[in-house]
C-alpha cells in the first residue's frame, strides 16, 4: 500500500497433493516449482512443503504445496495436510488402473471431510507413455487408447466422464516433458472463487484480498510494508 | 511395506496434543525412528478444534467418560435458531490460548521455521464488563488502557487515577531491579490486589483493571507472578506491529500449532496413525513392548505420553458459543497502521453477575470473542469461548456472562445464539513424571494466555530421547527444507 506502483492483491492458497504412491505427485510438484525431472526419484519420506507463486492478470496466488507420501497405508496424514486446503490435486497414473479407484477413493474423502468449497483437480499422469501424449503432438485425436504400444489403461473419456459427473477440474499431464503442468496449476488458481480468499469482507472493504495480508502478523522481523506484501509468514 | 513390529522404534509419541506435538517437531530433524499414534480419530488431543461433527462425536465420546479430562460435555441448538452454516464452516477450539509477542513458543516456531505455515492474527483491545446499577445506566464495556498512549486518551478514568496507573506501569516495566524490587518483595505471595491497594492506593476500578491484564481465573493471582505478566503484556506490546501485544494463530489456535508441528514430524519421516491407541505394555529396563488397538505389537525404547487422570481440584467451565452477527465494533485497531484484531477480550469481574436464583458469580468470568477472521467461523458470525472456574452453578454464571455480553454489545437487536457447546476441563498432573522408558507430559493447562511453563517438559522429553546426542543450543533450531525458502520477494 505503500508503493506508488501498487502490487497485485496476493493470496496464498493452501494445495494438497493425494494419490496413490508412484503416480508422480512429487515429480508433479518438482515440475511446477523448478521445472525440473528427475527419472527415478526417490520416494518421498512423509510429506514434504513447497511454495510457488503463480501470477494471474488480477492477482498473485501463492501456493503452499504439501505434497504426501509413503504412507498409503496409515491413511492417518491425510486429515492434517487436506484440513483448511483450498485446493487439491488427486493424481492417478493413466497406465496403471488400480491408481484411478485410489484417486475416486480420495476424491470421496475430500467432499467428505475437507473444507467446503475446495477446489478439485483430477490429473492423470504420465502422459508421456502413451501414444497421444508422445513428444510434440497432442493433436493426435484418433490415438483412441486402446492401441497396442500404448501403456495407456485409462481413457480420456472415461476419467473426463467421472471428473464431470464430480464436478472436478480435469487435466492429463506428463512431469516427464511438463506438459499441461503449469496449465492444471493456472486452472486451480483461476477456480478459487475471489471470496475464499478473502477472509476479510467487512462493509466496504473495497481491496479485500490485499487486506487478508494486511491482518496477518508477520513474526519474521519487524513490519517492512515491502516485506508484508509479498512475505506470508 | 516392512510391517510395525519389524522396527525398533526410537520413540513412541502417544497423542497428538500440543506437547506430544511439539515433541515431533523437535524431533523432526533428529533422524530418529518416530511412531506418533493418537487414539483419537482427530488431531490435537486437549488442544483439538472441531467441525460441528467433530464436536458432537466428542461430546458423545466425552459422556461416555472416555475423555478423561472433560466432563459434562453437551451441546445446545436453539430450537429457533436459522443461520447455522454447514459443520466444516467451522473449527471451535477447544484451545483458544491468546500468545503473547514475547513467549518463548513463538521464538521457537520462528527457529523452527514452523510459522511459515501457521498464520498469526491480531488479538486485540481488551475489556471489562460493569452491569447496570440501576435501571437508568445501561450496563456496558469499557476498553482498558493499557499503552502510555491509551491512558493518556482515555475518558474511561480520571486525571487522578490515570496519574496513578501511568505510576504502576512504569513500575512494572521496572520491577525487577533496585528500588522497585524492594518494594514488591515482600508482598511477593500475597495477592496483587491487597500490593495495589497498600503500595499504590488503587481503587476497585483500577484493580480489577489490572487483575484483567493478568488474566487470573480465581482472581488472586499473587504479587509475583501478577508483575511479570503484566510485564510480559508490556513488554509484547508492539513487537510484531503497532497496537497489539498478542497474537492468535488462524484456524483453532494452538490445535494449528499441533498439526503443524505433526506435519513436521511426517515430513522428517515419523509414521503418523490415528485412531489408534496402546491396549497394554510389558515394560523393560530400556524398551517397552505396547500391544496398539490396532493388533499390532511393537517394541520401542521410549514412550511418550500425556497425563490424563484428574487430580481432583477445581476445573475450568467452558461454554463456546456461535453467534450471528459479526460483532465488528469489538474488532477496531485502536493505532494507526495496526492489524485489525481477529480476537478481543471481555473480562466480567468477580460479583459483576448474578445468576436467576440470585448467585453471585464468585469468581471472574473471561470471555474470548474471534472474529470470522479466524476460520473458526463463517463470515457475518462470530465464536464466543467463556472460562470461568468451575464452582457453585458455573453453567448458569456462564450462561448469564454471555446473555450480559449479548446485551451489552447491540444497540439494536441482539445478536442471535447459533450454537453452544459446554463442558467443563478437569485439572491433572501439574509435572512431567520420567520413569524410565517412559515420559508423562502434565495435563494441558487451563491459562487463558499461553504459558510456557509449557514447554519445558517438550524439552526434556526431548533430551531423554536423544540422549548423549543431545546439543541444547540445537534446540528446535533448523534450517528451511528445500523449496520452502520464501522466493517471492515483489518484483
Ligand atoms: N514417464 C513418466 N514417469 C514419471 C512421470 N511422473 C513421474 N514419473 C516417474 O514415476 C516414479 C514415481 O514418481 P514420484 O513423483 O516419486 O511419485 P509419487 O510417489 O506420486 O510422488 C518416478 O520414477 C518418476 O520418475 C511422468 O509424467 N512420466
Ligand atoms: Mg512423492
């Protein structure tokens, strides 16, 4: 507020990353915040946080990125990392069926018991394994998915099908070649309706996402206002 | 996956309070072999916040008197009531502890670098309750000075006593060197209240003032804890940012310190499993071998765990009340460029309330009020959390605290009670207790304001796990994980 050229609204957006181990819900993240692969990562221990700011015409959203693993089998993390989450990200692997009922499974729970109002993407990834999603073509339409050489065991249609029917946001991907990575995280930020983040909307508080800033108290030194703005901790 | 009972476990946390928490958090970075089991299907143990469901299957847990620190859990819905928003709306506190700016809790969550993801609010003015003496003068809240600047501007007292107060701040600033010292010493254990009148000719108005600052649930806290709270609260005053002195974290206070200390834990590698809890155990010299809910038999060489039998004094009533209106006048920053607050504080001083059947209230009744600021509620409602010590009809002094506040605050038309939820906090264990393989956190305390006399024992359970490889000046002090550096600075 202090600058003459003043800065967007910024909101941070709390993201959760579930889904069955080995989709590439690490690789994902690696993907969006430091446009990198690695081919044979090693397994995430617990969960791991990660921001990323992501730049709209409007606005900046900052995402805070808790990505969960290796514990599958206690599904007890879970509750801690989708509790107050804005957004989340349920991975499945379009080769691998077995990962797409481990993703609907997800998607249950979060309608269940995360905050109303979450934004949902549903990705499949790995995009680049099957004969569509290959290099430079994605216009490969008639690919169809059932072609041999394909590893694909998951169609567009019917995960696209099921992603309507829940009202989830829908995107294949691959973290291998990054495409439509930064396309899923655009779309999430775009979906956070204007008033979740928000807090503040008192009578006539006319920059109200900047203001959700503004409350916070920032326990990183003292208050520089050009510090405040971007910093949200 | 290696099944549970293939390991020996370093440490067994049971419980996800916020010691137990805590406790992760510290060893999150130790490499340590951590199973962190909580017999509860949430997190946050004592310190927990609640969705309505949430809250109604404790209650039904509670009465079944398997909380053992909590009884008389109900919950109450007014039969008229509209405006009730869906269960996950809300997140009620079953702490809803204020942090003031210079507790130790804070400067270890900064060396940490756990606050990144926790989100710290304002708590704001403080007030005191006087009912109406007579049928003219309508009952109210009067704001109480406590900055230089806000003594200098109040009207709410005299010159005089103003004079007077501006003396007994300066004192406690102070009060622990030569001559002040003197002074105190020794009233050091005899009420604050008898030291105000004696050495500064206090009246009633400003003692109970002073008395709010502290906090005190009986009222009598003594000279020398009541001068360095009060200290404290100066002393906070503006740290963080002009015009507050303490700070909230966001989403159900301490619970959000709870779960991230967790998160904390998993992500250095403990295993994480709620809803389950320790059957039995054989105890060894240097191992203990639990028998989980779960049937799973493991073997570890610590456990950890939380005190959870009353010891029989005084308990803590508490009602959390939902109310339907956004109650914005509580929420004002009194100094430019401050914060506006997401929690203010209402005090009802001991006799300021008496209940249908003509009871006095014996002691004083402390009302928190959050803002929907706070995610504990939805926008346009607020929540209400009430703490009085649980004697005489407490139901009836708390009900009558909140029927006083609510008429006390609308010039129109009284907000409407959405929701209430009641129970009253037994006391436990005050200390740790170590014997041998196993560590017992006291109970969680009932202070209004965070106390770190609560960290302590975290920090011993925290060397007996370690053991040789324990580095004091280590002490929840880490570096930032990989991609969790703060990048955005604006361009
Ligand atoms: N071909 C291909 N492999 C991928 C892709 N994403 C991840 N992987 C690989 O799949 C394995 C599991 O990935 P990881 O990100 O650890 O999965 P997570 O357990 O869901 O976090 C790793 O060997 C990755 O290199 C992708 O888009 N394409
Ligand atoms: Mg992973």
């Amino acid at each position: 507020m202090a600058d003459s050229s003043a800065p967007k609204p910024s909101s941070s957006v709390k993201l959760v990353l579930l889904g069955e181990a080995a989709v590439g819900k690490s690789s994902l993240v690696l993907r969006f915040v430091n446009n990198d692969f690695q081919e044979n990562k090693e397994p995430t221990i617990g969960a791991a946080f990660l921001t990323q700011k992501c730049n709209l015409p409007t606005r900046t959203i900052k995402f805070e990125i808790w990505d969960t693993a290796g514990q599958e089998r206690f599904a007890s993390l879970a509750p801690m990392y989708y509790r107050n989450a804005q957004a989340a990200l349920v991975v499945y692997d379009l080769t691998k069926p077995t990962s797409l009922i481990k993703a609907k499974h997800w998607v249950a729970e979060l309608q269940r018991q995360a905050s109303p109002g979450i934004v949902i993407a549903l990705v499949g990834n790995k995009l680049d394994l099957t004969e569509d999603g290959t290099g430079s073509g994605g216009d490969a339409e008639d690919a169809g998915g059932e072609d041999s050489g394909d590893a694909r065991k998951i169609s567009t249609e019917e995960a696209k099908t099921y992603a309507e029917e829940e009202g989830l946001l829908f995107f294949e991907t691959s973290a291998k070649t990054g495409f439509n990575v930064t396309e899923v995280f655009t779309a999430i930020a775009n979906a956070i309706p204007e008033t979740s983040l928000k807090t503040a909307r008192g009578p006539g508080a006319s920059h109200a996402a900047a203001r959700t800033e503004e409350q916070r108290v920032n326990l990183n030194g003292p208050r520089d206002p050009n510090a405040k703005e971007g910093c949200a901790c | 996956m290696e099944s549970l009972g293939d390991t020996l476990w370093d440490v067994v946390i049971s419980g996800t309070g916020l010691q137990q928490s805590l406790l992760a958090l510290a060893l999150s970075r130790s490499g340590k072999k951590i199973l962190h089991i909580d017999p509860n299907e949430f997190y946050g143990g004592s310190e927990a916040a609640f969705s309505l469901q949430d809250a109604k299957s404790w209650v039904t847990h509670a009465s079944n008197g398997s909380c053992g620190l909590v009884k008389s859990a109900s919950i109450a819905l007014p039969e008229d009531a509209t405006g009730l928003s869906p269960s996950r709306a809300y997140s009620l506190a079953l702490a809803p502890q204020l942090i003031h700016a210079r507790s130790a809790i804070l400067s270890q969550l900064v060396s940490s670098r756990a606050y990144r993801q926790v989100e710290f609010l304002a708590v704001g003015s403080f007030f005191i309750f006087s009912p109406s003496r007579d049928s003219a003068e309508a009952s109210g809240l009067t704001r109480i000075p406590s900055t230089r600047e806000e003594v200098f501007s109040t009207t709410a007292i005299s010159a005089k006593e103003k004079r007077l107060l501006m003396k007994f701040l300066k004192f406690v600033l102070d009060h622990e060197s030569s001559p002040h010292l003197e002074t105190w010493q020794e009233h050091a254990d005899s009420p604050l209240v008898d030291f105000l009148q004696k050495e500064f000719k206090m009246g009633g108005e400003l003692q109970t003032y002073i008395i709010t600052l502290t906090l005190s649930l009986d009222g009598q806290i003594n000279t020398r804890d009541g001068l360095a709270v009060i200290r404290r609260h100066l002393s906070s005053m503006g740290v963080y940012g002009p015009g507050f002195a303490a700070i909230y974290p966001k989403w159900g206070g301490l619970s959000e310190i709870a779960q991230v200390s967790c998160r904390a834990g998993a992500v250095g590698g403990a295993v994480y499993m709620l809803g389950t809890g320790i059957e039995t155990m054989e105890i060894a010299e240097d191992e203990v071998e639990l028998h989980l809910t779960s049937g799973d038999n493991i073997k570890t060489r610590m456990l950890v765990r939380a005190d959870d039998s009353p010891s029989g004094q005084t308990g803590v009533g508490r009602l959390v009340a939902v109310v339907g209106s956004p109650l914005t006048s509580l929420f004002e920053a009194t100094v430019e460029g401050a914060p506006r607050p997401a929690v203010a504080l209402i005090a009802f001083p001991a006799g300021s309330l008496s209940t249908a059947a003509g009871e006095e209230s014996a002691y004083p009744v402390y009302l928190s009020v959050h803002s929907s600021e706070t995610g504990e509620c939805p926008v346009g409602q607020s929540v209400l959390y009430l703490t009085t010590l649980a004697t005489g009809n407490v139901t009836g002094i708390l009900e009558r605290a909140l029927d006083a506040f609510i008429h006390a605050t609308s010039d129109s038309q009284a907000p409407q009670v959405l929701y209430r939820l009641q129970y009253e906090q037994l006391p436990g264990a005050d200390t740790a207790r170590a014997e041998g393989p196993i560590f017992t956190f006291p109970a969680p305390s009932p202070s209004l304001s965070f106390d770190d006399s609560v960290l302590e024992p975290v920090q011993e359970a925290w060397k007996k796990v370690m053991g040789e490889a324990a580095a004091e000046a280590e002490y929840m002090v880490f570096e930032d994980r990989e991609g969790a550096m703060d990048d955005d600075v604006y361009e």
